[in-house]
C-alpha cells in the first residue's frame, strides 16, 4: 500500500493525496514513521461500507437461522428489557 508522510500532508495538502491515489485505492499515512491512517477514494469507501453491510445482513441471518433470534412486538420487547434489568438489579 502507498504511503503518505505528514509532512507531505503539511507541504502538499490534498494534490499529495491526490497523487498517491491516482493509480491506488487506498493509501496510508505515516507520522512519526508509523503507520496512522488510511485515506482511500470515497467510491473505495462506499464499496467497503456496503461490504460491512453484507457480513452484518448474513451474521443476521444465520443467527435467525440458528435460533439465535427473538421475534416480539415492541411492548413485549419493553417487557422483556424491564425484567432482565430487575434481575440484574437484583444480583
């Protein structure tokens, strides 16, 4: 992956980033010699978001699958939340 320095951020701003991610989607940025952030191009960003999206939605699905999963109304769902933290308070 690119780097970016700090100081190259400092002298050249975002033309520096621009630069590095002309033929890259994503670059980190060191300070002090390590390694700090990352800085990609927002399609890069959107693509990595609907990426999280997909494993959060298939996570769900397979622990409604495996049983892993409470289907209530809203009142049943306050119910339930009140006597778990009766019981809590109650240890």
């Amino acid at each position: 992956m690119p780097q970016l320095t700090a100081n190259d951020l400092k002298v050249r701003g975002v033309a520096a980033i621009e630069e590095v991610l002309s033929g890259q989607t994503e670059a980190t940025i060191s300070v002090r010699g390590k390694d700090r952030f990352v800085v990609m191009d927002v399609a890069q960003y959107h693509y990595l978001r609907e990426c999280e999206l997909e494993a959060a939605l298939a996570q769900s699905r397979a622990d409604v699958a495996a049983g892993r999963a409470v289907t209530e109304t809203a009142a049943e769902h306050m119910q339930r939340m009140e006597r778990l933290l009766a019981e809590d308070s109650g240890r």
